[in-house]
C-alpha cells in the first residue's frame, strides 16, 4: 500500500467534510459548536453592558392624552430619575401627536440643539429615527406598544448597567440544538401578542417549526422580525418546564435564520431572557398559549431576580 496516497486521500477527505460543515447549517463540529455559543454568550453580555444596552434603563412609564409637566421635581406628572427639575411640557393630542414645549436653561437637547417646542416622534417597531432628549448622561423619549404610548428614560451611569455580574446559564449540550422542519402556513396569520403589562401587540405568523426531543414531537410559531438580519429573522417567544422556576416566567427569547430546504435550526443553548427580566422599565411581549412546550428546555439563560 502507498501510504503517501493514503494519506492524501484522508487529507482530502477531511478538506470536502469540512467545506459541507461550512456550508451546511445542520452538520456540527462539537468544540467548535461550543466555542461559538461562548463568543455568543460574551458578545451577548458586551451588548448588555453598552451605555445604550438594556442595563441602562433608569425611569418608565405611561402617557395619557393630555398635558403634562416633565422633570425629576416630585411635583411633576411625570418624573425623570434624573436630569433638571423641570424639563417643559408635553402635550399629547388625540390623534396620538406630541408636543413637547422645552424650559429654557435646561440644558436639555434634541437632535443637537437646546429643547424648544418640538414634535416627538415615538420609538415603534422598527423605526430608527425616534426623538430622543439628550440630557447629559441620561436620555428621555417616547415609545409606542401597540396603542400604548409610554416614556423611557436611559442612563449610562445607570447603578444596574455599573453592578452587572452577568447571566447564569445552563450547560452547553449539543441536544439542544435542535433541526426542525418547517411548516408554512398557506397565508400568513395575523395575531396578536399580550405583553408583560397586559397590552396588545400584533404580530404576523407564517408558520411553524416541527421538531422531536426524547421521541415527542414540539412545535413553536415564530413571529416575522423583517427588520432583523437573516440569521434572525424569525423571533420565537416561548415558555417551558422551567419556567418562572430557573428561566423567568414570562417567556424565554430564541432568534433563528429562515428555513432552508424545508428545514431550520432551533438553537436552545442561544435562548436568552427577555429585555423586561433584566430591566422593570421596558415593555416584552410574552409567550403565547401556542408556545408553551410541555418539557423542561434545560438550555440557554438562567433567571436571577432583580435586585430592588
């Protein structure tokens, strides 16, 4: 036998696996798997611990129609965690416009002049250019959630974002990441989703993934995120065994990239928490009754409670 032709013959061999690793999502290599899910995990908690991340939140609330003073004085109708004592006026009208008429002296700024009267356009599903008030550190702006309209203010000094220790996870097992198969609906659904405080957000289903674990069949209905990336572009929002036990209550996140040949990857070990287990002052929609799986998903984020 010649070995030398052997050899080569393996080499090669090996050369055209790895190439149908690279391309093709359903083959695994198990440390290099592992890897990734780590550099996922740290670029995770990097997103987390940005000035702008989720941490940063300080300050909430609903808007009602009608006018109301804006500052962190107590006698305000809505106060700021910080920032100047009185910031101005907003007015909200009706048809859902808001006017915000900006106190002198403030050193508050929009768009990078001082705050005068100005019309603030709320953050909404996929709008990038909202209003946002600059004031020193912190930010104020409006957001709307289905027909809710609230008030967010973000600090980078935020205590939260400065005492993050990060996240607790379970062990990465290469079981949990899951092939399914895809199920297309023959048009897409309409649906609505309820958020952790109990509003409405609507939300569009084109289908769903079909999988086994331990011989039982599961399915989950994503929800169409066109906004994201490829890699992400279907949002699966779903409750398990250990739920409001390890993982918190409401629902656990897992973003996946859009079916190929029939057949997409659910990576559990990517299951994250949602913004509103991290912060009290943001708004997440929870999982439906159609995503409440029937086994215990021991994968992905664990659930500390928030520190008062």
């Amino acid at each position: 036998m010649d070995f030398r032709k052997w050899g080569s013959g393996v080499l090669l061999l090996l050369a055209l696996v790895a190439c149908k690793q690279q391309d093709n999502p359903f083959l695994l290599d198990s440390r290099q798997y592992h890897r990734e899910v780590e550099q996922w995990r740290s670029q995770r908690i990097a997103r987390l611990r940005a000035p702008d991340g989720w941490l940063s939140y300080t300050g909430s609330g609903r808007v009602k129609l009608g006018s109301h003073r804006v500052g962190s004085a107590a006698t305000n109708d809505i106060v700021l965690p910080s920032g100047p004592a009185q910031l101005g006026t907003l007015e909200v009208a009706a048809d859902g416009t808001a006017v915000i008429h900006g106190q002198a002296g403030t050193g508050a700024t929009l768009n990078g002049k001082p705050l005068r009267q100005a019309t603030l356009r709320p953050v909404t599903a996929g709008v990038r250019d909202a209003s946002r008030i600059q004031l020193g550190s912190g930010e104020f702006y409006l957001v709307r959630t289905g027909v809710t309209l609230g008030w967010r203010y973000r600090d980078a000094s935020s205590p939260r974002r400065r005492d993050f220790r990060g996240i607790d996870y379970f062990p990465v097992e290469t079981r949990w990441r899951v092939e399914a198969q895809w199920h297309p609906f023959p048009e897409p659904r309409h649906s609505v989703l309820l958020t952790s405080i109990g509003t409405p957000l609507p939300a569009t289903l084109l289908g769903e993934a079909v999988f086994e674990i331990n011989g039982r069949s599961h399915r989950l209905q994503p929800v169409l995120d066109e906004a994201a990336p490829a890699s992400q572009r279907l949002f699966f929002v779903f409750t398990d065994r250990t739920s409001g036990r390890e993982t918190y209550g409401g629902a656990r996140y897992l973003y996946a990239a859009a079916p190929q040949d029939g057949k997409l990857v659910l990576d559990f070990n990517r299951a994250m928490n949602p913004p509103c287990a991290l912060t009290p002052h943001v708004v997440c929609p929870i999982a439906p009754a159609a995503n409440r799986l029937d086994l215990a998903v021991t994968a992905g984020e664990k659930y500390q409670p928030l520190a008062q």
